[in-house]
C-alpha cells in the first residue's frame, strides 16, 4: 500500500488525497443523470414505438456492464486516469451522435449505436476511481472510503441529476439538457482528471497489458469468493432497476399519482446516499462481512416485502407507504462494504478483483427489467416483489461464505 498524507477529510473517512476526484465524481454523474425518469416517455411522444424504447434501453445496459467489466482491468493495467479519460470520450462522442444526428431525426440505428458509445462512458471513469480507492486507501479506512464513493456516485447520479434536469427542461428543454450534460461531465472530469494529483502507479507492465483484461476472468478460479461477491452484488441493485418498471402502475392501483410515486423514489435515494456514508462507517466497525449479509441481504429482503405490502397494508397513505420505502434505500446501502471486502480477498490483483464487482454493478441495468418482463405475466406482480426479496435472503446466505483470508482488522483504534 502506498503511503498518503493525513488531511482534515481524513477524520471523516474520506480520503483527503482523493477529495478532489470525489467532487469530480459527483458532478460528472450529476451530468451522467440528466435524463434519468424522463427520456423514455420523451422519446415515446415523439413516435418511438415501446419497443423501440424498450431495445434502446438494453442496449445501454449491456454496454454499461460491458464497461464495467473492463474499468477494473484497464484501470489497474493502463492506470485510472488513462481509464477515466477514455471513459468521458466515448460519453461525449455517444452524447455528440446521440443528440445531433439521433434525437433529432429520430433515426432509430443511429440513436441505437450512438447510446450504447454512450454507456460505455460512466463506468469507465467511476469505477476506475474506484480502483484508485481500493489502492490508495487504507485497509481499516477503506469501508469509509467507498462509502464516500456511493455517496457522490448515487447523489450525483439519482439525486442531483434528476433535480438538475428538472430545473433544466423548463428553461433550456429536453435536447438542451442533454447537450448541457456534455459541460458538466467535462467540470467533473476537470476536478478529477487536473486538480486531483494524487499518483497512481500501474501495477501492469507495457508489455503484459494485454493479459490484464483476462485477469477479470482468471481471478475467479484463482479466488472464487471474488465470483460470490460479483453474484451478491448483481443482487444488492436488481431490485433498483426492477422497481420502476411495475411498482408505478401497481402503486397508482392503490391510489397514488405519478407524482407522489417519484417523490417517494426521490426520497428513497435520498435516504440511500446519507446511509452510504453511515454503512461505510458501520461496516469499518461491525465488520464488513456481518453488514452486508444482516443490513444488506436479510434487510433489504424483509423491507422489499413491506414495502411492496405497504399500499395494501395502509390503503393507499403516502406517508406510511413512504416510511418502508425509506428503510429500504437505507439498507440498500448496507452492501456498501462488499467494495472493501472483495478487493481484499486478493493482495495484488485489486482490479481484476473489482472488475468482477463492477460486472455486477452494471448488470442489474437490464437484469432487474429482465425479471419483471419475464415473471409478471404468470406470477404477478406479488411475485416478482417475493422473488426480489428471496435474492436478498440468498444474497445473505453467500456473503457468509466471502470471508478474508486473514482476521480482519478493520476496527477504527480509539484514541
């Protein structure tokens, strides 16, 4: 492990050496979410056919978990900065196509091609930086660390690009939004690609780079805890990505608008960010392992079905249909130190390792749809909710076999 200086930003589990990546996170995925909830519909009013909407959609979820294959790789080969900027690249090249040659013809191939350039942009610059993490910080600070990381990657991403694009749409319009998106990815690259100057140095030699993307494939038979984590972490975000596709038209049976239902998935995330911190601090204390399986695969689980009963338990009340809401986006964060606890599991091979946890990050994008659009028609949707939740409780029972090699150690010393 490389030697950091000690900062004020240290004292709150951030590491201060890498503060200004953090806020370039942020903003670049506060850019990266500028058409979060309200593309599809957009593009629907304008003679896209559902289908059409629908293929668009997996498309740029098979590209983003291709990127998040190889952002563990690449960045441990060629180092995260290299990574990083191929990354806001193709995020601007996708976005350049996507918006002036795609959008505004409504020519279906070009906005196909151009939106899957466009997916491969995020994963690449922020699960890079995550890489940087693992290496750069502490083992008994890392739970911390990566807290910080889902922090002002959710915020970014869930929180401020959907406030961002609300304020935006009604001052520059829709394609105007995005083309903005292109200005704040470059600000958040320029905090964490110029102003950041920590030093990374690649653990990949020039001429074995191209063996390192197989180091993502060999790392699981070499340490197969780091698979089981991949599958955990597959599970942790698979029913984000489900819940939008039935849960709106399943809540507005019970009486809730559209709009009461975006505030309480609004407020869900919000509540998810301000945990990512505290489960990063929790799990630096409890240990990683025990938070992931009893906060996040035994709590998710119990809070995805009262969540799901909750209409029906409380006849349609916002309020109390909110408060199951909020415990679950909180204990969704409860997985947050699966991203200290498998790059551990390895000495040196941190990115292989990580690129296995950002498979599973990106998978989830169309894997989540994938199970609603395949049970929902003969189990319903009380189905797909109990086998969300039955994932959770597996999820549970494997993170007991991701054990460290060695006692872990990661108790914050008291002083």
């Amino acid at each position: 492990m490389q030697k950091t200086p000690t900062t004020p930003f240290d004292r709150v589990g951030l590491p201060g050496h890498l503060a200004w990546g953090y806020l370039g996170i942020l903003i670049f995925m506060m850019g990266d979410g500028v058409e979060q909830g309200w593309l599809s519909p957009y593009l629907l009013e304008r003679g896209m056919t559902i289908q059409q909407s629908a293929s668009l959609f997996t498309v740029y979820g098979i590209t983003i978990a291709i990127s998040s294959w190889f952002s563990g790789v690449l960045a441990e080969g060629y180092g995260p900065r290299r990574a990083m900027l191929l990354g806001i690249l193709l995020y601007v090249i996708g976005t350049i196509g996507f918006v002036g040659s795609g959008m505004e013809s409504l020519n279906f191939p070009v906005m196909l091609l151009t939106y899957a350039i466009r997916g491969f942009g995020y994963p690449l610059f922020a699960y890079s930086f995550l890489v940087w993490i693992t290496y750069r910080t502490p083992e008994n600070a890392l739970g911390r660390a990566v807290g910080w990381f889902w922090f002002v990657f959710t915020g970014g991403l869930n929180v401020f690009g959907a406030y961002y694009s609300s304020w935006a749409i009604e001052r520059l319009g829709y394609q105007n939004t995005l083309w903005s998106s292109i200005f704040w990815v470059s600000v958040g690259a320029f905090f964490a690609l110029v102003l950041n100057k920590d030093r990374f140095h690649s653990t990949g030699e020039a001429a074995g780079k191209a063996k390192e993307l197989l180091k993502g494939f060999t790392i699981i038979r070499e340490e197969p805890k780091v698979l089981i984590g991949g599958i955990v972490r597959i599970i942790n975000t698979t029913a984000q990505f489900a819940f939008p596709v039935f849960l709106p038209t399943y809540m507005a049976a019970h009486g809730l608008s559209t709009q009461e239902w975006l505030w309480i998935w609004g407020t869900i995330f919000t509540s998810n960010i301000i945990f990512n911190l505290i489960f990063g601090f929790v799990g630096d204390r409890l240990g990683w392992q025990n938070t992931i399986m009893w906060f996040g695969g035994v709590g998710c689980g119990v809070s995805t079905l009262l969540f799901y009963y909750s209409p029906a338990l409380f006849d349609g009340n916002f309020w109390l249909i909110l408060l199951p809401g909020i415990l679950w986006g909180a204990l969704l964060a409860g997985y947050v130190p699966l991203s200290a606890l498998v790059p551990s599991l390895v000495k040196e091979e941190k990115g292989a390792a990580m690129a296995i946890l950002n498979l599973g990050a990106g998978l989830p994008v169309f894997i989540g749809p994938a199970i609603v659009g395949l049970f929902i028609g003969s189990i319903g949707s009380e189905g797909v909710a109990w086998t969300l939740a039955i994932l959770y409780f597996i999820s549970a029972v494997l993170a007991r076999f991701i054990s460290l090699p060695k006692p872990q150690t990661t108790a914050i010393p008291t002083l």
